[in-house]
C-alpha cells in the first residue's frame, strides 16, 4: 500500500485508552467542533484525510474578515488553535467507524480505525467528512475546477465578474445558478447541454440577455497557456468562453463509516446526497453527530465553521450529564460509567 506523507506536521495519537471525542474530518466544522471541545477541557482527536473540498481554489470568499484567505491557511490556523487547548489534530484516512461497546453495558464506545490499522476509541464522534463535487463527464472539465468552472456566485463571482461566461447546465437548478451569474455579467451563454428547458424560462432568459444553446458540449478547448478558452459544440463549433459555471452533484464523504449506520437524506433536482441531522448536528444513531457540508451540502465555510461549533457545544453538554450522572452512580455503589 502506497504511503502518503502528512502535508503538515501530525500528531501521534493518544496514549490513553479511551478519549472523549474523535472527530472525522478537519475542515472548518470539524476543527471549529474540536476547538470548542478543546477548549471545555475535553480529550479530543481530529482525524483529518488532508483533502478539503476548496483546496483548489485560491482563495475563500464570503466570510467576514478572513475574505480573501488561501484555503490552507485557514486550516493551518486552525489546527495550530486546536492544539494550543490540548487537542490533537492526526493525519489519516479512516477506515472503519463503528460502535465499540456491548449494547447491554449501557456505555457509548466507538472504535475509529485507520487505514494504516492504528486505531482509537472515544466515548462520541463528530462526523465532519464535507463532501464531494461530482462533475459532468466532459473532457477538459475537471482541470479547470476551482478556478475557470467554477460552481458558487458568492464564492467565485466577483473574481469572475464581467467574464464571457457559460453555464453548462446539469438540471434544473441550473436554472437559477444562471440568473445569479446574469448578476455577474452581461455576456453569458446558456448550454443546455441535454437538460430541459420549458418556454417560460427561455423566455425569461431572453428578457436578461442570456444566449441558450441546445447542441451539446462535447469538450472544452484550452487556449496555448493552457486557459480555458471556451467550449466545443457537438456540430464543431467552438463557443469563445473565459469561465464556466456548473452546478455540481454533491455527495457527502461517506467512506469508512458504514458501520455507524447514519441515515441520509437527498436534495431535491438530483442536486445531493448528504447525511440526515436534527439540531445542533444530533442524528439519530446515540453518540454520533455531524456538521458542515456533510449534512449541509449547501454551506459556505461560515456556515460550516458555525455547524462544528454547535455540534462541539451540544457533545459537551451532553459529556457533561454523562459524567454527572457517572458520578452520582459511583457515590450510590454503582460504578457503570455513561
């Protein structure tokens, strides 16, 4: 099995045989949870793949005053504020999370394992994965995403303002993805690309100026520095664009936690598949929560960072009745532990 090497300094795990949260995944609402964590004094790990969602982008739009930071910055400095109250952020994938204790015993365990077989157990898991963006199969498309196609007007749109931009459409929401663009530009270009579209909404697209086009899109042409430059029509053509705009499938990171069996719920227009969740990120498996855009599809990294904060506050409080009630067992004689 191939080793792949940290892309920053990790943490061993704890030595200690139980520890009171592992959190999966180390984006903005897995390090904001554990940062919350961190700081009521509780033992946590983050389990971090080192593959965010926005790692090709340039820069994070927004979000009040870190506007215009790089991706990777964000989370160096996250990780360096999690560690700064004790907690411990370790790079790895995880290959299997699953309950660890007898369902007679009363008491919550959970087992993570990683893919190079180290493994740990905590009395609660956060699940903070994100997701996955899954592009249209058109060939040239993938290496320009994050920076010339592009999926969200309030994270890319100003960067690409006044731009000859294309959506090329995957479904119905694409609809609106295109009326916020209009917002961005004068000159875009509607592709159809095998999606429907009803006379209301052409000609509402006629009413703002937007160019629909019905031949399918069969790749994109570069230009010779290797930008995008536009897009290759089926009949031959070549559409002149600078930008392209999809709406992608979003499908939340779900590898290696089978075993805990959480439900999840899909987006309507085919848009999304996400893990089920109530307040705070609770689900409905005990001792198991989730935050950000493994639940959220839709949330910016604000948003994200908020979801992982709630969840941290709500497993604590919930540690917290755990340990009160342990307490009160053991001054009664009776020492099972929640």
């Amino acid at each position: 099995m191939a080793v792949t090497t940290s892309p920053y300094p990790s943490d061993a795990l704890p030595q200690q045989a139980v520890v009171d949260v592992v959190v999966i995944g180390g984006g903005a609402a897995g390090l904001n949870g554990a940062l919350m964590l961190a700081r009521s004094r509780r033992s946590v790990v983050v389990i971090d793949s080192g593959s965010p969602r926005n790692a090709p982008a340039k820069a994070m739009h927004g979000f009040i005053v870190l506007d215009g930071t790089p991706p990777s910055e964000i989370l160096r400095r996250g990780r360096e504020q999690v560690r700064h109250y004790g907690g411990r952020v370790v790079f790895g994938e995880v290959a299997r999370a699953e309950p660890a204790a007898s369902p007679t015993d009363g008491v919550l365990r959970f087992t993570v394992t990683l893919a190079d077989n180290r493994r740990i157990t905590a009395r609660r898991l956060l699940v903070a994965t994100g997701l996955k963006d899954v592009l249209p199969e058109v060939p040239g498309l993938a290496g320009h995403w994050g920076r010339s196609v592009v999926h969200c007007p309030y994270c890319h749109g100003w960067e690409v303002r006044d731009e000859p931009i294309g959506i090329l459409a995957t479904g119905a929401a694409s609809v609106g993805h295109a009326f916020l663009f209009r917002q961005l530009t004068e000159d875009l270009t509607y592709f159809t690309h095998g999606t429907d579209l009803d006379e209301d909404t052409r000609a509402r697209f006629t009413a703002r100026g937007i160019r629909v086009i019905d031949t399918p899109v069969t790749e994109v042409v570069n230009d010779q520095d290797g930008a995008l430059a536009g897009v290759r029509l089926a009949d031959g053509q070549v559409v002149d664009r600078r930008v392209l705009a999809v709406a992608t499938q979003m499908q939340a990171r779900t590898q290696g936690l089978e075993g805990l069996n959480l439900p999840v719920q899909d987006l309507p227009n085919n848009m999304g598949r996400g893990f089920a969740s109530g307040m705070a990120g609770s689900t409905e498996v005990p001792g198991v929560w989730v935050a950000g855009n493994a639940t959220d599809l839709a949330a910016q990294v604000g948003a994200s960072a908020a979801a992982g904060a709630l969840a941290g506050a709500d497993i604590n409080s919930m540690l917290a009745t755990a340990d009160t009630d342990a307490a009160l067992h053991a001054a009664q004689g009776d020492p099972t532990a929640p």
